[in-house]
C-alpha cells in the first residue's frame, strides 16, 4: 500500500500560536532502550491568537503518553484527544500548568531526528521538527520559553550530562546514578533544545569577551579522538574574537560547549550555548585532516558560532523564513574565512559551488524560492538554494545600501528584534529603514525561483567619448512559477585598458570613478559613461561575483584572455579562464569536433599564466581547474554525461600536455610545502603543487606517476598524501592500488579518514566501478546507520563516476534506486538527499533519462517517508 502524498503546508495559512509557554521544565531520566520525559509547563492564552477559543496542539511523534495533568489533574473526559500529530487539549482556562510523562527510545532511533544512541552515548537534533520525537509539545519555531532541565542517570555508563545554558547544580544519587541542571535564561523555541550524555573528554580553554567577561570554553570528544582538538577550539577563539570586530555581538552565557558526535545528518547544529557536531567538522591533525577539512572546519564551527545571534537571539517566525538565519550566517562565516584564511579565492569557492549545485537545482524540478510559499517536507527545504543563494542575496543588500550602512541595519535588527521569532520581510524593512531606500523590489529574490540571466551589449565612442551599457534580463520559469518579474541585480563592471589598468569615467551628473555598480532593476536598461580616460580593451564584468546570474557578455576569445592576464579582481580573472574552458568543451559537444583556434588561445594563455611570477600560488591553482562535469552539463537542454566527462578530461588532456615542462619548472619552487603551516601562503602552496601533478598525470607526463608514488611515501601531511592519491585516481594504474591498498590498511580504524578511501574507490571511473562498490559496502568500516559512511560511498559513486553511475544500461540507476529504498527504511533524511541526482533524469539524454524516470516511478509504487515521497513526487510532476 502507498503513503498518501505529503500534505502542502503553505505560508498563507500563517497564524499565531493559540497558547505561550511562560516556562519550561524538563526532567529526564536517561537509558539507551528508553528514556522517561517528564515535561512541566506554564502556559497562558496569547492574545495575538486568531480563534481565542482554539485548543492547545502538542506535537508527538513516536513518543508513549505515560500521563498527562493539568493543574494537577487528570482533563476531564473529552477533553485531551491523541491523533497521528499528538495530542490536542481542548477547554484550557487562561492560564495552566500541565505536566506530562512520556516515553522514548533512543536506540531505536536510526532517523537521529530527536534524541538517539551514538557510539555508547545520548545526543538529541531538533531541528526543523525532532523535539516532538522526545517529548510532547508545541514545537514550533515561533513558540519561545526559557528552559530548566535536569538530566539524571548511570554514572558509569553517562559520566557526562550537558544541557543548553548554564550548569547550576549537579549531585550524587543512590544506586551509581547522578544528576545535572542546567539553566537557559535566554527565551528559545524547541528546535535549539539539546541534551547529551556519555562517556567523553573534554578539552577546555578560555575567551575573554569584548566587555572583559570570561567564558569557558568545552569541547567533548571520544577519548581516543582528544589530541585533534586543537584547531577547532583556536577557530572557535578566532570566530567569537571576529564576531566581535566585525559584527559588534559578543557571547551571552558563562560557558559555550561543543560535542562531537559519530552519527549526524548534518554538519552541525547550533543549539544555544551546546553545539552538537558531526565529528567530521570536529577532528584535525595534519596527519588525518587535508588543508581543505581544516578550513572546512573552520567555517563550520564559526557558522555554528555566529548563529548565536542570526538564529538563536533573533530566530525564524515559521520555518518559511529558513534562510533568515541560514543565509544571513552563511554570509557571516563567508566573511570570516574571507577574512581569516582564503582571501581572494574565498569568493571563487563559493561561486564554483553554487553553480556546480545551487544553479543546477534552480534549473531543475526541485526549484524552489530562498522564502518558498509552501512546502511538503520541512527537512527538503534545508538546500543550496535557503542556504548558499540566500547569502547571495544578504551579499547583495550589502552591495546596494553600502558597507556601513548595512552594518548599522545589522545593529538594528539584533536589537530591535533579540528574543523574537521574525521574518525576511523583517530583516528587508530595518535595511530599508536604515538605508532610506525603497527595498519593496528587491524582496522578488526571496519568492522567485530560478537564476536570472543577463545578457549585456556595449559600444564605445573613443578616448574622452561616450560608453554606452545595455543589459537586459529574463529568468526562467521554473515549477509552479511560469511569469517571473525583475529583479534587482547590482552589477560590478570597470574598463581595462591595454595594460590592464582601470580606466576612469563618470556617468552623468556622478564622480569621476574605475568602478561602478550598475542597478539592473527592469526587463532592460541601458547605462551611459562619458569622459572615458581611454579606450577599453576589456570590459570586467560581475566584478566580485556581485550578484547570483548567468551573464552573457559575448566576449571574443582576445578579450577573455586579456582578462586572465591583467584583471585585478580575481573573481573576473577566474572567470575569464571559465568561460574559455566552457567554450571549447561546448564546441566538442555540439559540433563534434574541437575549435583548434580556440583551444590554442586558451594553451597560449595558460602559457602566460605559469611564467608569471608575480599571480598567488592559490589563485593559479585555482584558475587551472576545469569545470566540473555537474556545471557544464547546465550548458545543454540534454546532454550524454558520460561523453561530456570524457570530453571534459580530453580537452585538459590536450591543453596540458604542451605544458608539462612549463609546470615541471615550477615544482621546485614549491619542494618546502609540506610543513603542516595553516596560513593562506602554505595552503595555496601546496593546493598548487597537488594541483601541478594531478594535471602532470592526466597529461600522460611519464615523469608524473613516479612522483606521485614519492610524494605519498615522503609526505608529512594527509594533503599531500591525499594530492598523491587523487592525481592517480583515475588511471588503471598499478600505482593507484599501491597507494589505495596502503592508505585502507594505515587508516582502516579512523572512521573520518577511512571516509577518504571510500570516497576515492567509488569515485574513480576505472573499470570495475560495480564491483568496487559492493566491496565498500562489505567494508568491516561502513555501517548503513551512519551517514557519513554512507555519504562518503554513495554520493562519490553518482557525482563524480558517470561511467558507471551513468552506465547504458540503467544498472547504476538501478543500483542507487534500491539503496536509497534500503536507507528510506532507517534514516528518511539520507535517503531523500542520496535521492536527487535521480531526479535530474530530463537533463541527461533521453535513453539515460527514461531509465532514472522508470526507477523513480518504481520507488513511487513503494511505501516510502514522506521525505523521500516529496522529493519523488516532484520530480515526476
């Protein structure tokens, strides 16, 4: 028998709660198979209530009703009523207290969706809807309370008992148990509750805050796991020291807790004052952790940070405003690993993300708006889109009101709303408050779906003439959106001359500037420039990436590389190498053969780009990466994805290879690399080495492999090791099953490191590809019920090994449709993300696409989550 399809909730049908918690008490008595709850409350009427006579909803799921008071006693006959959401409570006087006992069980709980067993410990994720699978309540976002939990349990087996806030009182009891209390005294809705319990070591240090309060600081890990501490607590240090300087907010409470934990849907969680973290973004050491997991980890325990203002102090009215906190803190630790460690590439990373994902899923049949108007399933809304494009538009707002400006709407809106539960119109109103600006058009971001696309014409008149800047845009319909209005685009633009200088202009009646940002708020408008100070060569357009579009510029190959020598903003420069990189594959693809005198230029460039000694080591690395085959496949309406990764790895085989001596030359310079330095001159040192040989290898350089057999043997540091074994990753190669039969055997007992060799073998397009998967999956090392193993096989196998993910045959589809059956089962969420590479079956030809259709249509026939039902249903509409 099928689930019936998921029901819409839609943003409309917005209305008050009927009743607020004045307070709230917890008690738990603490056991993996069951953990009794008992839940006391104040609760009073709230006035803002739409029906002044409307019951009270407590939500419940999976949790046994043990009993239930009011004021102390048993509700009258009719008047406490249980159905599939909970429990309704009709005829509540104004004011009440009710107390409740239930019951759950945390090591049955494979959807680690409220509180569950990880490794031999108790920990709990709440959000968007896992209070309500602990215990029986009103759990939504715009329900605010203060909390008082106390936790009691085995000594031995739970020595450590943490709760949101401040421990208060904690004590001996008979029988080898003992207890804690914790006190929370800001007001916070459900989802940010968290407890945890278990047997962990705790790292500890210090921070003195802005205002000269001392906090302390806990990390807690598994035993084993507490010498790979270090960077996460000095990250921790640095995120609330930038907080402070560049945000103006300090920390509240006396302590602030982290804990790592095996089993974790997410990355993290931000659960006030005790974040919970999967142990992925946790644990480094140069010996287990590449360059690329240490900024990871930064940027993941600074976006839990800093969520304690953009989420925790000022939370989301209903989960519609996801990308209230999301997006705002995105941009908030995009900001700090700006600052702290990426710099310039910082800006290209986000961008070659979000498209190789977030445009992609804007494209596709999963398209949704940053505030949508409706969702099915709350936990398929936590996308690229909420969060990455989100940030986009936080970036953009910034752009248009200007720096200090936005910075003082910050201060506002953290002050005005601290202790709410608000809005994005909310936050839009203070900037235009602030700004004195009209922010009413700009709010078309946040319920259009879709990536605009802009496409922009130019003509000149000459030295001291006029320039003239017509852009226009149009954005694609997308499901259920078919008209799509403008859209505010602020466009960076400047003019190089022939030497790559800025050249100077003024449009009528401005300064004289190198630089302007261009507000692209109709269906087309065309920008005057007079004075110029010279004729422009090129033209560097989005500077900065400043807003999130698909630009056409129709610019010729000459201009592009000019680009790519001169630009000073390193976003354009990227950029222009990109566009060159897109041609020559889209040449291939569509006319079959490949533009010599294009692919020649390109070479020619690339030429230029390794002599010169003055580009950083990082952006150079940067800059020679191709396109990955996800972002290009966005350049046709179908597309054979197989044949557009083998015509993606030929062109880098042929641009390469005439360069092989030209990056042979450079190696030396890069010998001293390996010295486990976390600075942005190290990291980008040897992310350019890695780089250098990885493309050395795919050149068919004979030198290439015998170094990076040496490279893996003399390295000190897994980034190295890691280059090694990426750059011979795809060759048949007896050198790839040395190294890979070596790193499993080094690291079979590291969970988060194993995940590397899982990634690796399922990833790689070498032959075998079936049978290398069956045999991870047999691995003593994977387990179905952690995510991270899961990911770590599945998701490598459909992204990056079209050859067998892609398979004529539909094995991979079919393959992949029986274990996101077999995850729906355990853990709903995994299932419904591992789900949505299938659903991109129009993009792929139409042989390949038929088969993804019909293994959906397979899994439709089943009785499945609603998660995975709501991504499915989607996807066939």
């Amino acid at each position: 028998m099928r689930d019936a399809s998921p029901l819409a909730v839609y943003l409309n049908d917005y209305q008050p709660p009927a009743f607020v918690v004045e307070s709230l008490e917890l008690d738990f008595d603490l056991a993996a198979a069951a953990t009794e709850v008992t839940t006391r409350m104040a609760v009073r009427r709230n006035p803002e209530a739409v029906e002044p006579d409307a019951p009270l909803r407590m939500y419940g799921d999976g949790v046994e009703l043990v009993s239930f008071t009011v004021d102390g006693a048993k509700p009258a006959e009719g008047l406490l009523e249980q159905d599939a959401e909970g429990l309704l409570l009709h005829g509540l006087p104004e004011a009440a207290r009710l107390e409740i006992v239930s019951r759950c069980h945390p090591e049955q709980n494979t959807q680690l969706e409220g509180l569950y067993a990880s490794s031999g410990n108790l920990c709990t994720q709440c959000e968007p809807e896992g209070f309500r699978r602990i215990t029986f309540f009103p759990d939504r976002p715009d329900v605010l309370t203060t909390y008082r939990v106390r936790l009691e349990a085995d000594r031995v087996q739970y020595p450590v008992l943490l709760a949101n806030g401040n421990r208060v009182e904690a004590g001996e009891l008979d029988g080898g148990r003992h207890y804690a209390v914790w006190e929370d005294p800001f007001l916070k809705p459900s989802y940010l509750f968290a407890l945890v319990a278990g047997d962990l070591a705790c790292q500890r240090d210090t921070f003195t805050t802005m205002s000269g309060r001392e906090v302390q600081l806990e990390l807690y890990v598994e035993a084993h796991n507490a010498d790979r501490c270090d960077h996460a607590l000095a990250s921790l240090k640095r995120a609330m020291r930038f907080d402070e300087e560049a945000f103006g907010r300090e920390y509240d409470l006396d302590v602030y807790m982290i804990v790592a934990v095996d089993d974790f849907n997410m990355g993290a969680m931000e659960n006030k004052g005790l974040n919970l973290f999967n142990a992925k973004y946790v644990l480094a050491s140069p010996d287990t952790a590449t360059d690329d997991d240490f900024v990871a980890i930064e940027s993941v325990i600074a976006h839990e940070y800093f969520h304690n203002w953009s989420g925790n102090r000022v939370t989301c009215r209903d989960w519609f405003q996801l990308s209230l906190k999301e997006g705002l803190t995105v941009f908030r630790d995009q900001e700090f690993t700006t600052d702290c460690t990426l710099f310039g590439v910082k800006r290209i990373d986000d961008v070659a993300m979000l498209r190789a994902f977030q445009f992609p899923e804007d494209a596709g049949p999963l398209a949704h708006p940053v505030r949508p108007d409706h969702y099915a399933e709350i936990n398929n809304f936590y996308t690229l889109t909420v969060y990455e494009k989100g940030a986009e538009l936080i970036r953009m707002l910034r752009t248009l009101i200007g720096r200090e400006t936005f910075r003082r709407g910050l201060d506002v809106y953290f002050e005005r709303f601290d202790g709410q539960a608000v809005t994005t119109d909310d936050f839009v109103a203070v900037m235009a408050e602030v700004s004195g600006r009209n922010l009413t058009p700009f709010k078309r971001w946040y319920t259009q779906a879709g990536t605009p696309r802009v496409t922009a014409a130019t003509s000149f008149d000459g030295p001291g003439g006029q320039a003239r800047i017509t852009l226009t845009q149009e954005t694609p319909p997308t499901p259920g959106q078919e008209h799509k209005e403008p859209v505010v685009i602020p466009m960076r633009v400047a003019f190089l001359d022939a030497e790559g200088r800025r050249i100077t202009a003024h449009q009528k009646g401005g300064e004289v500037q190198d630089e302007w940002v261009l507000e692209l708020s109709e269906g087309e408008q065309t920008f005057r420039f007079e004075e110029l100070s010279d004729s422009p060569t090129a033209i560097s357009w989005l500077r900065g990436f400043s807003a999130p579009v698909i630009l056409n510029a129709n610019q010729g190959v000459d201009e592009l590389a000019h680009l790519l020598a001169y630009d000073d903003d390193a976003f354009a420069r990227w950029e222009a190498a990109q566009t060159l990189f897109r041609r020559a594959i889209r040449s291939r693809i569509e006319h079959d053969a490949a533009d010599t005198a294009l692919e020649a230029a390109i070479e020619h460039a690339l030429a230029a780009l390794l002599r010169d000694d003055a580009i950083e080591p990082v952006l150079l690395a940067t800059i020679l990466q191709l396109p990955p085959t996800r972002e290009l496949a966005e350049l046709f309406e179908r597309v054979d994805p197989v044949r557009l990764r083998n015509e993606r790895d030929d062109l880098e085989k042929r641009l390469y290879m005439p360069l092989t001596d030209a990056m042979q030359q450079i190696q030396p310079k890069l010998d001293d690399v390996d010295n486990g330095a976390f600075t942005a001159e190290a990291m980008g040192r040897r992310q350019l080495r890695n780089r250098l040989l990885a493309l050395r290898v795919a050149a068919r350089d004979q030198a290439a492999v015998p170094e990076a057999l040496a490279q893996y043997q003399k390295a000190r540091s897994q980034t190295m090791r890691m280059g090694a074994l990426n750059a011979v990753n795809e060759l048949d190669h007896e050198a790839r099953q040395v190294l890979l039969a070596d790193f499993e055997k080094r690291y079979r007992d590291d969970p988060l490191v194993l995940d590397k060799y899982f990634g690796l073998q399922a990833g790689s397009q070498v032959a075998g590809g079936f049978e290398r998967l069956d045999a991870l999956l047999e691995h003593p090392g994977f387990r179905w019920t952690n995510p991270n193993r899961v990911r770590a096989v599945l998701g490598p196998f459909m992204a990056r090994n079209e050859r067998h993910f892609h398979q004529d045959d539909g094995e991979g589809y079919r393959r992949m449709g029986g274990f996101v059956e077999k995850l729906d089962a355990m853990n709903p969420q995994t299932a419904a993300r591992l789900a949505q590479p299938l659903t991109r079956w129009r993009k792929v030809d139409t042989g390949r696409g038929e088969q993804m259709r019909a293994e959906l249509e397979r899994l439709a026939a089943l009785e499945v989550s609603r998660d995975l039902r709501d991504v499915i249903e989607r996807a066939l509409a």
